[in-house]
C-alpha cells in the first residue's frame, strides 16, 4: 500500500479498505457498484486516477527516495508491466533518456569518459588476442612470403614512427589488389611469426566497440606495431638482402607460389570490374578459382584480363540474345573463357593481353615482389608464371 497521503475521494477509507478497493477495481468488478458501495463523489471514470501509485520496493538512484508507477484505467492496465517507473519526489524516470539533474549530469560524465574507457577496452582486446613480445630476429630467418610481406606492408602504410606502420586503407598505393584473400594470408603470416601486432594505438575506427566492449576490428584501418627490436635498422638490412640474387637460392617454390597467389588475385580483381562494368554478378567462387588455376599455367595476367573481359562481352550477349537471367549468364563467363583459352592453345594463338587498368592499380606486393626480388618489373604482369628452374624466375 501506498505511503503517501491519500487522495481527497480516499481519505474516508481506511488503508485496508483502500488496498481492496483497489484488487476489486482491477479484478473486474462493477465500477458504479464500487462507487456506491465506499461511499465515492469522484466522476467512475476518474476513479483510478484516485488510487495511491504502486510502490515498486526500489529507491531512486537520485536521491534515495522509492520508485513508483501512477496507476492506468482497468482497460490500459495490461500496460502496467512495462511502464517506466518515476521517483515519488523528484524528477527522475527509469528510461534511457530521463532528463532529471543526475542523469543528464550522469551521462555527461560518461561522455567526457568514454574515450579512456574505449582506448582500455581496446588496449585489453589487443593483450588477449596478440603477443607484443618483442621479436628478436635476424632478415635471414624470415620466409619468403614475411619477408615480401613485411616489406610490402611497410611500403604501403609508411612509418608513423620507429615502431609503428600506418593504416593499409590509406595508402596511396594499394597493399594488394581488390581481392583480400591473399592480404589475409600475408598478414596472418606476420601475425603467426610475431612480427607485427594491430597498434592499440590504432584509431578508434580500426575496433567496433558495443558498450566499451570490442567485438570486431578492421584490418584495413588499423595501424600496425612492429615487435622486432630497432625495425627501421632490420628493414634496410632486409631490403640488402633480399636485393641480393643469393637470397632466391633456395626460394624457388616458395617465390613462384606467392607470385601465383598475386596472379590470381589480379585477375579475380579484374574479373570483378568486367562484371561491374556490365552490371552483372560475379561468378562462383569454386567454378572461378578452378578457371584462374587453369588459365595461369600458360597465361600472363595481361592475357587473363583479355580473356576475362571478351568471355564477359560474350555472356552479355548471351543473356540479351538468350534472355536468361544475370546469375545465368555471370555462369557463362567460366565456359567462355575456357574455351576460348582451350581454342587458343590447340591453335597457337597468339594473345596480345591488355595493358593495367587505370582504375585497378598496381600493388604495393606486386612492386616488392616483381620490382626489388626478381628485377624483371612488367614481367611480372605480361609474363607467364614459369614452374622451372630458378633462373626462369629471375628473367622472366
């Protein structure tokens, strides 16, 4: 029952007789019977506006005072659940956006903290799911693909300072081409051998945070820590080095791999812009993956985008001559261009390839791994993948 005075019509009854008023009201019962039966002037329809308000048990985190519901009419009160309770004496409501004195004074705080509560809270998530150990390494010990890697990384976001690389996102120059699988594989070769870690520092744009709580991040916005000790000094001993021919001695498969990973990557790229070019979907992964294997064998990447780009003219056709759908004829491209390819190769065609596209610009990797490790530049794009031997690589 409620502490409060009661109201005027009230004031006759007894608490008791108050509280069964009340169980009577909401139970069903007649409401002009009621109002006869204790004694009540008030208008039937005004009669619950009477009753004292429910006391809900809990003090206001205001000012202390109890928390309370005003009472709904018999026909809102399957709504009394779910109504917001308010302070018996002062101003404040249990919503989201009260706007007593404490609250708003409140979310002001949180406001003015929610930066240092963020940068904590990322700075806890980058702990738990990296090492920041230092990496003592020497350049020898690298792999050929951290080694590229690393370079490549650093030559796409720059220094921000003696341990730390900018954002991939905003490079001038890519670190990949447009099709990520291969900066996935990069990265989480530097990140597995403990050479780079997401900088905390990162700006905040990098880590999704719901309540101060990081639940994704960003590789492309996020900045990168170097964990090997004096990295400015390493990396020039690693530019010296892989700059030396004795470094592809034993390097042979490793180096042709990843300019196979680069190659395909280049052409999905490409394949995505003929599509978008045409407004038409692209194809499925595994029928495309399959396609890019074969065509690469004896295709130059400039040969692969000739043929992408014909075989996506010629399913263009198809869907307007065949009127099947887009998906339908996305399909086509894979026989298109494998055909034509098959055709190519019994007859000894000679394929011009095309030139790089404008709009898809060459990458940082494709920069380190072309121009700085095997010296050959273009070949890199207009030459076939050579399987043998190790001197192939090195002159194209």
């Amino acid at each position: 029952m409620s502490e409060q005075s009661p109201s005027p019509a009230l004031q006759h009854l007894f608490p008791p007789q108050v509280d069964t008023l009340i169980e009577r009201y909401y139970a069903g019962e007649n409401i002009n019977s009621l109002m006869a039966e204790y004694d009540l002037t008030c208008s039937p329809a005004q009669l619950f506006r009477a009753f004292p308000p429910e006391q809900l048990g809990t003090a206001c985190p205001a000012c202390g005072e109890a928390m309370i519901k005003s009472r709904l009419s018999r026909s809102s009160s399957k709504y009394q659940a779910t109504r917001a309770a308010q302070c018996s004496i002062c101003a404040h409501r249990d919503t989201p956006g009260c706007r007593c004195v404490h609250c708003t004074a409140l979310r002001k705080q949180l406001a003015k903290e929610k930066p240092e509560r963020d940068r904590a809270a990322i700075a806890n998530f980058c702990q738990n799911n990296w090492s920041y150990e230092p990496k003592v390494v020497e350049p020898e010990e690298l792999s050929s693909d951290a080694a590229v890697a690393l370079l490549s990384l650093i030559r796409s976001g720059g220094w921000l300072n003696e341990s730390c690389i900018g954002a991939i996102k905003s490079a001038c120059i890519p670190f990949v081409p447009k099709e990520f699988t291969v900066a996935q594989h990069l990265l989480s070769t530097l990140l597995s051998d403990g050479l780079i870690a997401p900088a905390p520092s990162s700006p905040s744009g990098a880590f999704v945070l719901s309540d101060s709580e990081v639940i994704a991040w960003d590789w492309q916005i996020a900045q990168w820590q170097l964990l090997i000790p004096e990295a400015p000094d390493f990396v020039r001993r690693l530019e010296i080095l892989i700059a030396d021919d004795s470094w592809h001695n034993d390097r042979t498969e490793p180096l042709r791999a990843l300019w196979k990973r680069l190659a395909v990557s280049e052409c999905w790229e490409y394949c995505a812009y003929s599509v978008a070019q045409r407004s038409l979907p692209m194809p499925g992964t595994t029928a495309l993956t399959t396609l890019f294997d074969n065509l690469l064998r004896d295709h130059s990447v400039s040969q692969c985008y000739q043929l992408i780009w014909n075989a996506a003219g010629r399913a263009v056709d198809f869907m307007v001559r065949s009127r099947v759908s887009p998906k339908h004829a996305a399909n086509a491209i894979i026989g298109n261009c494998q055909r034509y390819a098959d055709h190519a190769r019994a007859e000894g065609w000679n394929i011009r390839g095309f030139h790089r596209n404008f709009d898809l610009p060459r990458s940082q990797l494709s920069h380190v791994l072309h121009d700085v490790v095997f010296k050959h530049g273009g070949v890199g794009f207009r030459g076939v993948i050579p399987t043998f031997p190790a001197d192939a690589l090195l002159q194209g």
